[in-house]
C-alpha cells in the first residue's frame, strides 16, 4: 500500500491529467467544471499530506471563483487520502455561506467575509463556537470582452462603471475611443453580463466600482446581489464566462481562470504608470497591501481597492473557507482539517499560481496553519 501511495504521489507531481467529472465533486450537480469548462483542471502537488483519521464523505459548497483550485487540490488530495471524497458545488458564494449557517456543509467557500448576522447564525451550527474566515485562495477578477479587431483594450473604472450601468453602450463610444485612441472601435451594441446568483465575485467587482468610481457607482449599497438595471445575466463564473466567449460585443467578470481563449481581458488604466492586466503576481501584490480585521481566530481581510502599489491589479479577490471555530462536526472534523492543513500547506498553496490563482502571502496563510491547526 505504502509503495502504491508513492507512485500515485509521483504521477501527481509529475503533472497530472485532467480532472473529469468522475470524482464525488460533481455529485451535487455542479456546472463549475475545471479551467472554466474548456478542458479539466491539473492536479496539484502532493506534497506530504497527512490522512490521519480522515475518512467519510465532506459536504461542502460556495464561491464558483475558486471551483477550479478546489478541483486541483481534491484531486491531489483524495489521490492519498483515498478514504474521502469531497463534493464541492460551487454554487456561489451566498449559497455556500446559506448550506453553512443551515448546518449542510462541513465547510463553505466564500469571496467576501462573513457579515454579523451570518456569524450570529453561524453559532447556531458551531456548538459554542461560531463560523470564522480563512483566507486561502487570491485571485484578480478579470474583465472579459468579445470585441473582433480589438485585441488590446484599456478601460478606467469609471469607464467600466457606465458600461455595467447601461450608461455606455456602443463600443465606440467617446469615452472608450479617448483611452484607445488607436484601435478600430466598431458600433456594436456592448452586451454587458452579470452574476445572476449571490456572488463574492459580484460583491468585489462593485466594491472595486464604488471605491473608483463613486460618482457612477455611489448609489448602490452593494454586496453579493447585482443590483444594476439592465445588462443580461448569468449563472457563475463559467456561465458569465461562457457567454462572453459566444456572444459578439460581450464584456462581463470572472476569476482568471475562466479568462481562456478567445476571451479577450481588460487592461485597467488605475492612475499608475501604465495600464495593469489581470495576473496572479498582480493579485497577489494587491493582496499584500490588505489588512486584517477580523477578530479572534477570524482572518478577514480589508482589501485596498484604490492600491497603487507597483504592478498590483486592483480588482482582486480573496476566497475565504469557512469553518466553526469550535464545534465542528465530529464526524466530519478529521477530514475537514486533513483537507484545509493540505490546501494552506507550502505544496498546496504552490499550486495556484499554475491554475492562474493567487497564493496567499506568506504572513496571512501562516495564521490561517496555526487557526486550522486548533479547530475542534
């Protein structure tokens, strides 16, 4: 057995073949499948994973913009730990965080922090205990267009605000000719999309919009749900993606990863020296210029999205997985922190800049060992 735990460890690390819908992972029906659905997503290292007494099946749903990490590290990580399977939906992150208060799911994934009323039901599923954040997952938000004959295309926050406000909306609009003033702007009609489910991704796309772009952007509250008229929608970061690439005049957000060919991604005019494209070093600088304001063994972050540190892409999130403190199923506690020390882990973490994520710096996921480490 040990000999044959070696050599599936070896192939892993060797790179790995794509990730089917043959795991338990696309048992809860899930349309978030590998690489934005073009082709499966690889496997991540190994590393030295700890089984311990992990067994049994995890429940667990939440933020589509990580579905790919997710898929890569369950690979790896059931791959040794052959006593588990993980069903990882991919819902949404308002979804995730709904299955977690509601006691469904062992842990959720979510793109933007628990808010009161979320920690407060938390408690309920916590026995004495209550649901915190663990920054785990760093990834730019890409900007994705579908303009033929535009292969290079600048837009400012502003910019972007009125075109996802039906504001702007031609492709040759003054506004988008001034920041491009040499490319081949066409008539066609901008088809703008959004999230149709509650969204972390949704949530720091407009906290980026209302940061930058407060003059069109202030009169939305913001948070998980779209709130602005018109525009056309659909469901999760592949679904957006999805169509994007099939419909001419498309523009729409998802995470990197979903960015795949023949989609096009923005280039962000911030104010720096030059223009920024969505990149995991982007994010991840972005990321090193957050604060942690969460309190306790909670890690949420405050994100800077008016950051003008050198090469940082602003539009960035970060996918928290959230678990009990205390009070965590006890059936479901060995497999849960067998999974999370693996994925917080040097190899775990490694592992996202090749599937187009962002590693959690170096300070913030040594917090996130010693958190998980102590749940109970």
């Amino acid at each position: 057995m040990k000999l044959q735990r070696k050599n599936r460890l070896r192939a892993l690390s060797l790179g790995a073949v794509a990730v089917s819908g043959a795991l338990a992972l696309t048992a809860c029906g899930s349309d978030e499948t590998g690489s934005g659905g073009d082709g499966g997503t690889q496997a991540a290292p190994a590393g030295n994973i700890k089984c311990d007494d992990a067994k049994g099946q995890l429940l667990a749903d939440g933020s589509s913009a990580q579905k790919n990490a997710i898929d890569a590290w369950v690979k790896a990580f059931t791959a040794e730990c052959s006593g588990v399977q993980i069903n990882y939906k991919g819902g949404g992150s308002g979804a995730g965080v709904t299955a977690f208060t509601q006691g469904q799911v062992a842990f959720a994934g979510s793109d933007s922090a628990l808010k009161p009323e979320e920690v407060a039901a938390s408690k309920k599923t916590c026995s004495g205990g209550q649901g915190i954040d663990l920054p785990m997952v760093g990834g730019p938000i890409a900007v994705g267009y579908n303009v033929p004959g535009v292969d290079d295309l600048v837009l400012d926050a502003e910019t972007l605000a009125k075109i996802f406000d039906s504001q702007i909306k031609t492709w040759n609009d003054p506004a988008i000719k001034k920041l491009n003033p040499d490319a081949k702007l066409p008539s066609t009609k901008i088809q703008a999309f959004h999230r149709s489910d509650e969204s972390g991704t949704t949530d720091n796309f407009t906290k980026y919009l209302k940061a930058q772009a407060a003059d069109v952007w202030g009169k939305y509250e913001g948070g998980k749900a779209w709130e602005a008229k018109g525009g056309q929608s659909a469901s999760g970061s592949s679904g957006v993606a999805q169509q994007v690439k099939q419909t001419e005049g498309a523009i729409g957000y998802f995470e990197l990863s979903y960015a795949k060919d023949p989609i096009q991604k923005v280039k962000l005019d911030t104010g720096a020296d030059a223009p920024v494209e969505a990149s995991v070093d982007g994010a991840t600088k972005a990321i090193a210029d957050a604060k942690v304001v969460g309190t306790g063994k909670d890690l949420a972050l405050e994100l800077n999205y008016a950051t003008k540190a050198e090469g940082a892409y602003p539009i960035t999130l970060v996918t928290y997985e959230i678990v009990c403190d205390k009070g965590n199923k006890a059936d479901t506690l060995p497999a849960t922190k067998a999974f999370l020390t693996y994925i917080a882990s040097e190899d775990g973490q490694k592992a996202l800049a090749d599937i187009d994520y962002a590693p959690i710096p170096a300070e913030i996921i040594a917090k996130v060992r010693t958190t998980i480490s102590g749940l109970s």
